[in-house]
C-alpha cells in the first residue's frame, strides 16, 4: 500500500528552473497531503543525502526540472540508496536532457527531427566566417538553444543573419554546446505519455501563445498561451504525431511519464522537437491538462505516477 510509505518530494534544486520546480513539487506536494500520504518536502540544495538517509524515505517523487534533477543525476543516486523514484532512470533521464545526444538518437532512428548543427564556446570564430553556410545549410529562421536547459532557457529564434552571434553567445550563457536547429514554420503540438513499457498516449495539445513564441514567460504566465485540446489535426497527421511521440519515449526508454514536443509543418509532417521526461505539473503544465481531457484528475494523476515507480 503505498501509504503505507514515506514519500519523499523532491523540489527546487539548482538549476535555472528552480522556481518552476518549487511550483511544480508544491501541488504534487499537496495533492499527496490532500489524499493522506505520508510525505516530506525535500529541496535538494539544501544537505539532500543526509536529509534523505536521516528520514527512511521509500518513495521519491522527483518534481525536478533541469540539471541535476531530471538529468540522471538525482535518479544515480537514489538507485545506490535504493530508494524508488518516479519517472525515468538514470540514461533516459540524461539522453532527453541532452538535446544533441537525444536528436542523435532520433536521426539513427529515422524519427523526423529537424535538421540541426552543433556548436561550442570554440566556434565564435568559426561562425562570424560560416553564417553563410550555417543559413545554407538551415535556412532562415533558425532555432538557437543551449543543449542542457529546459523551460525555452537561453532559446532564440533567429531570422536574421546579424542577430546569430548575440544569439549564440545568449545560449552560451547556460551552456558549453549549442544546438542551431532548423525552425519548423506551422504549428505547435505536444504529447503527453503516462506509463512503462506500454505508455497510454493522452490527447494532442496545440499550443497557440497570444503574442510571439512559447517562450519562458509564456510557458509560465496563466493567460498568455491557448491551449487547444484535443489539438485539431487532419486525422492523418494527429497519428503519425502520436506514433512519433511514442517512437521518441521508447527510443529513450522513459519509464512513468514524459511529454514529446513537436511541430507540424503546412504539409501536414511532424518532426519532434525534445523529450521532457519530468514535465511540469503547475497550474499552466500541460501534463495535468492533457490527463484532465481524459477524466484524470490531478490527484489521480499523481498517484498514477507515483505506482508507475513502483513497476
């Protein structure tokens, strides 16, 4: 019986989206109290081992987002306590968090992704002399974003060549290498998985921001994106965008719940953008809207999640 456990949420933590992931493990946090569970509000900045080890946890409900939480590792260490912990392990976790490594993945699996080039803190020079070719290659706009953030952190979208260095050292600010992607002109979608081996695949969700991208503030401010649910999609293309993200959290191996970002071009094509194997479970999230489409309410949710870690 899981309360018959203690669970541990862990929140916070160090990364750029630290407040996010406040958000996020206080209504986990109090959906858990709400049902009865016996929890323990956990911020891993804060003397985590000892704090973990000194409590007896059972369960722990990574509520994480961003390095050191939904990159393998928070989830390394928990395996050498033995300790249970929600969503994927320790190489799932860090493929998805590793754009490059995930697009690699994607690539030798022929899952449509779009065309991208790799960048580091050593090619400023090479790219003040290549713009040429880097546009030749992508095309105009291009996506600029930092390999090891979330939350659209360090992210531009570029449709002028002058603007590709302020760019790239943007993203540099959080990350040693840079993904430049081709950009995907049409719509945004997302898919929401829940499960292990199996994952039920919940209702499409087309995001449509009132104003410009579905950037950070976007993403996090209630009333700046609409959220279209169940997406309305030619039914051709509403399942191959399903097969696709099926394909990306298999192809990653993720375990309890993960969401696949994607965007659908003119022609109807969809190519999958990122794999969020920690998605958020805030008031704006789109796990929770998803679920909620299909009569599961936020509670159920989380204990759906919390018995997947248990599998």
């Amino acid at each position: 019986m899981l309360k018959d456990k203690k669970i541990a949420v862990i929140r916070g933590g160090k990364s750029a989206e630290r407040e996010i992931s406040l958000k996020t493990g206080k209504a986990i946090l109090d959906s858990l109290n709400r049902q009865g569970y016996n929890t323990i509000d956990i911020d891993p900045k804060n003397n985590f081992h000892n704090t973990l080890i000194e409590n007896d946890i059972d369960i722990a409900f990574i509520a994480l987002h961003g390095r050191y939480g939904e990159d393998g590792t928070i989830q390394g260490l928990l395996e050498l306590e033995e300790i249970d912990y929600t969503g994927s392990g320790v190489l799932s976790s860090a493929l998805a968090m590793d754009k490059i490594m995930s697009k690699r993945i994607f690539e030798h699996l022929n899952i449509s992704t779009p065309k991208f080039l790799i960048l580091n803190s050593d090619s400023m020079d090479d790219l003040e002399e290549s713009k040429d070719k880097l546009i030749s290659d992508l095309g105009l706009p291009v996506v600029i974003k930092p390999s090891l953030e979330g939350s659209s952190i360090g992210l531009s979208i570029v449709d002028q060549k002058d603007r590709l260095i302020d760019a790239f050292q943007e993203a540099l600010k959080y990350d040693k290498e840079v993904l430049v992607e081709e950009y995907i002109a049409g719509r945004e979608i997302t898919i929401a998985l829940l499960g292990n081996e199996e994952p039920q695949v919940l209702p499409i969700i087309e995001i449509k921001p009132k104003e410009g991208i579905y950037d950070f503030q976007a993403k996090y401010t209630k009333g700046m994106t609409e959220f279209i649910i169940p997406a309305k999609l030619d039914e051709a293309v509403y399942r191959q965008s399903e097969e696709l993200a099926l394909k990306a959290y298999k192809a990653l191996k993720c375990k309890g719940m993960a969401r696949v970002d994607l965007r659908v071009n003119s022609e109807g094509e969809a190519y999958v953008l990122e794999v969020n194997t920690i998605p958020g479970m805030t008031e704006t999230s789109l796990l929770p809207q998803a679920a909620e489409a299909i009569g599961i309410d936020f509670d159920k949710l989380v204990v759906m999640i919390l018995e997947y870690a248990l599998n």
